[in-house]
C-alpha cells in the first residue's frame, strides 16, 4: 500500500468530518436556531422602533455569530479526543498543522457557513436592506472562519479539562475582541455610507494572520493534551 | 569571573539564590518607592491643566506599565519552557501571572479615579482602557487554565501556549480599538496629546515605575521560591544531604 | 523645596483628595496583601515540607 499524500490525508479528514456531522444534524441545528433565538431576543428586550433596532443591529448579529461560533467549539476535538481518534491522528506522518486546518475548515463548513448563509435573514429582521446585507454577509464570511481557527486554540487547551466549556469561553472570547470590532465596524461603516471596505480589508487581514498562527498553536494544544 | 547559568537553571539550585537576592530588590524597591512617593506626592508642582487629580500618574502610569512588561516577561518564560522544557521556566510563568494580574487591576482601578475628574467619567472605551481590561482578562485565562489541569505538566505547557497567544492579541486589540475609536468620533476622548511633562514629574513617575519592578521582582522570586516547596517537596529535601543544609536552604 | 504650604492643603489636594487618595491608598493595600498571602503561602509550604523532612529521616 502507498502512503496517501497529503491532499488525500487532508481530503479524507475533511470528508470524514462532513459524514459524521450529516450523521448529527441535530448539534448542527443548535448553535443555528441559538443564533436565531438570540439574535429575536434583543428586539423584544430593546423595543420595536427600527431606528433602534437599525443602530444595534451590526453590533447584536456580530455578538450573537460570536456566540454561536462559541458555543459549538466544543464539537472540534471533543468527540475525538473521547474515542480515541485524535491520538491516531497525531501519529498521521503529516505535518499536524495542516490536518488540524482540515478538521477546522469541517467544523467551518458546518457550523459558520450557516451562520453565513442565515444573516441575510436575521438583518432584514432588524431592518437593514441592500448593500448594508450584503457586507454583514462578507463580513460573517471572512469573519467566522478567523472565529473557528482562534477558537479551535482554545478548544484544543482545554481538551478534557473538567468545567471547559466555560473556561474555553473565557480563553477565546478576548481573542474574538478584533474580529468583532472590524466586523461589526465593517457593518456600521456600510451603514453610515461610508462603505465598509476598511474593515473589510482588515478582517481579511485577521483571517489570514489566523489561518498563519493558529493550525500550529493548535497543533502544539494537541500534542500537549494527548502526551 | 565565568558564572555557569545553567547551574541555577535547576529549581533546588535556585532556590537558595532566589532567597538570597529578595532582600536586596525588596530593600531597593521600598527606597525607590519612599523617594519616589516623596517628589510625586510632596515635591511636584501642580498640573495647570489638571489640577492635583495628575498626582494619581505616580501610581497609574508605572502600574500600567508592569502590567503590559510582565505579561511580556511571563510570555517569555513561557516560551523558553516550551522550547527548551525547563521547569523553572514554566515555574517563572507560574509566579508572575498574580503580580501582572494585580497591577493590571490597579491600573484599571486608578485609571477609573483619574477619569472621573479629568473627563467626567469612570470608564470611556479608550484603546488603552480596552487593552488593558483584555489583558486582565487574559491574565485570568492563563491562571484558571493552569488550576483547572491537574497534571502538572500539562497544565504548564498549556497555560504557556495560551500566554503566547495572548501576546499576539495585545497589540491587534490596541490597534483596532483605536480604528475603531476613530470611526465613532462622537464619543472618543483625545488621551495621546498629554502635555509635556515637567523633568521634576518624570523623575518621579519614573522613579515610582523602577520601584514597582523590584517590587515585582521581590515579590515573584518569593513565589517561586513557594512553588518550588510545593511542587518538589519530596525530591527537593531528600537531595539535601544533612540537616545544615537544609538549615541554610530556609 | 516641598510644594505645600500646610498639612490640610496637602490632604485636600486641591479638591480632588478622595480620588488621589483613594488611589494611592488602593494600590498600596493592595501590595501589602499580597506580600502577607505570599507569607502565609510560606508558611504553609514549608510546614508540609517539614512533615516531608521528618517523614525521610
């Protein structure tokens, strides 16, 4: 038998990672709906007038994504780490980082590209319209996967640890603090007609200093959980 | 005179070497301190500008100031743990984070006193006010992390993987609130153009920030010298040959 | 050479004497604390290493 290369090693990671997550919809559904009932609570709370509901909406979407990027942290490595499969995958002969992208671009795939593909929905119930959707969208898009490969840091720290899933919340979340500001920032600046292309342009900056820094502090979390 | 450093890089070496240097930043931190304490409080003029209320600088300025070095200074230990796995190293890191947590706080605190008077609020989302509250935070993080792991070395490695990162943050975050601050030009207030200081002031402020250190230095020397006891209690005396030694190791 | 003229001017601090005081008085409550938790902290260490000692003669 070949070695596989590392585009089938990473390709079977990814695909892996899709089946299983098709086999548990239902942990997909819940930071999904979490989203949705969060982001219907502010309005009940803050009252209906849309000008009020226009002027929070950047900053309640982007807090509400954040959560739910937050809450579902815990599937990265968790299931893994449980039966054993993680062990096995540090022992794969390819670079770690780049595995641990591929199992962090799945978790992307089905827990911030809902996300995603919801926000449209979620700024038309706080009144935003045309091009001001569109950047929340791009936004989210470039902002949540900078959101999962921060927090799969965190999520890899804490692998095990009794009471993690608050402790990965206090790690990850003053790591979020610049995603946040740009992305909500790119939304608001959008709103104000001033265009949100700045932070735009700096939130692609986060996404790719992550995607640099994070597989191999991740990668380090992980061999230091599993040793 | 060739000093062999690695020799003391092992805890039971340092341990009688760390206590023999307390006194000394300890003695040096409370003179600095006491003159120091003198000029800022009983020798400086007055601001024009602001009034007595700047006399909270002497103790604001350097407490933010150890705050933000001895993050760095404990990131760094961290990262010489995780390359050369040195336990001392990670012990270090162990032993800074309170005291860098405590000034963080007082810094926070003693800034939310300047700002009362001087821009008529506790708190504005300032970029320094925001760094340095994420920094708090991140302080936080790298402790509980460590208590929350039961095995020692795990817990080392891991509570120093998540000091480095946190290194990183510190600046994106001073930045993008500043970005950040710009865009709601409403609310921000203009902290950068402080007037220029008066020599007899910044000889204070800077007396008072080289007496925090050796304070900080006393301080976390004393702590390490707690965490090695509790962690090598039982290698550490057994190595110790007679009663005289274990007489002057105390 | 001290700036002040008397005793209660030096504690008014020009009106703003409860913040600068309050100030000063936090940190340096602060830094006492600490130094006696680390003793405490000592103390313990080294009355579980004493039972330690005792235990290996």
């Amino acid at each position: 038998m070949t070695q596989p290369s590392l585009w089938e090693t990473l390709w079977g990671i990814i695909w892996r990672d899709l089946l299983l997550a098709m086999r548990r919809r239902s942990d997909v559904a819940i930071s999904v709906l979490f989203l949705v009932i969060v982001a219907s609570l502010f309005p009940l709370g803050v009252g209906p007038e849309p000008a009020v509901l226009r002027t929070i909406a950047a900053g309640v979407l982007w807090v509400a994504a954040l959560l739910a990027c937050l809450l579902s942290l815990g599937r990265v490595f968790t299931a893994d780490y449980l039966d054993g499969v993680l062990e096995q995958m540090l022992l794969i002969p390819q670079p770690l980082p780049v595995l641990v992208m591929g199992k962090v671009f799945a978790h992307w795939m089905v827990s911030g590209l809902p996300i995603v593909l919801l926000s449209p929905l979620l700024g038309l119930q706080f009144g935003l319209e045309g091009e001001v959707l569109g950047t929340l969208v791009l936004s989210l898009l470039l902002g949540t996967p900078t959101l999962s490969m921060i927090g799969s840091i965190g999520a890899a720290l804490v692998l095990g640890v009794r009471g993690s899933g608050l402790l990965v919340a206090l790690l990850v979340l003053p790591l979020y603090v610049p995603v946040l500001i740009f992305g909500a920032g790119a939304v608001t600046s959008s709103m104000a007609g001033v265009g949100g292309e700045a932070n735009l342009s700096l939130l692609g900056a986060c996404l790719v200093l992550s995607l640099f820094f994070a597989p191999w502090a991740t990668a380090a979390a992980l061999r230091i959980a599993l040793e | 005179m060739k000093i062999n450093w690695s020799k003391y890089s092992a805890p039971l070496a340092f341990y009688p070497l760390a206590g023999k240097m307390i006194p000394w930043f300890g003695t040096v931190a409370a003179l600095t301190i006491a003159v120091g304490l003198y000029i800022g409080l009983l020798v400086a003029p007055t601001d024009f500008q602001q009034g007595e209320a700047y006399r909270i600088i002497f103790v604001h300025v350097p407490a933010a100031w150890m705050s933000m070095f001895l993050y760095v200074v404990m990131a760094g230990w961290a990262a010489v743990g995780l390359g050369l796995n040195a336990r001392l190293s990670f012990m270090m890191t162990q032993a800074i984070a309170p005291t860098g947590a405590m000034f963080t706080f007082l810094a926070l605190v003693t800034g939310a006193m300047w700002g009362k008077p001087t821009w008529g609020a506790w708190w504005v989302w300032d970029a320094r006010l925001t760094s340095e509250l994420i920094l708090l935070f991140q302080y936080a993080g790298v402790m509980l992390l460590r208590t929350s792991i039961d095995d020692q070395r795990r817990a080392d490695r891991a509570s120093g993987v998540c000091a480095l990162v946190g290194v990183v943050n510190i600046p994106i975050i001073y930045f993008s609130v500043q970005w950040w601050n710009t865009l709601h030009q409403g609310a921000s207030v203009s902290m950068t153009a402080a007037p220029k200081m008066a020599a007899i002031m910044l000889t204070g402020m800077l007396l008072m920030t080289f007496g925090f250190w050796m304070y900080s230095l006393a301080v976390i020397l004393s702590r390490v010298r707690c965490v090695i006891l509790e962690r090598e209690s039982v290698q550490f005396w057994s190595k110790l040959s007679s009663v005289a030694e274990v007489a002057e190791v105390r | 050479m001290v700036y002040w003229k008397s005793v209660s001017e030096f504690l008014a601090m020009g009106g703003y004497g409860l913040y600068v005081w309050t100030s000063f008085i936090i940190t340096a409550l602060s830094m006492v604390w600490e130094i006696l938790a680390l003793w405490r902290r000592r103390v313990a260490a080294l009355a579980e290493s004493r039972g330690i000692t005792r235990s290996l003669e």
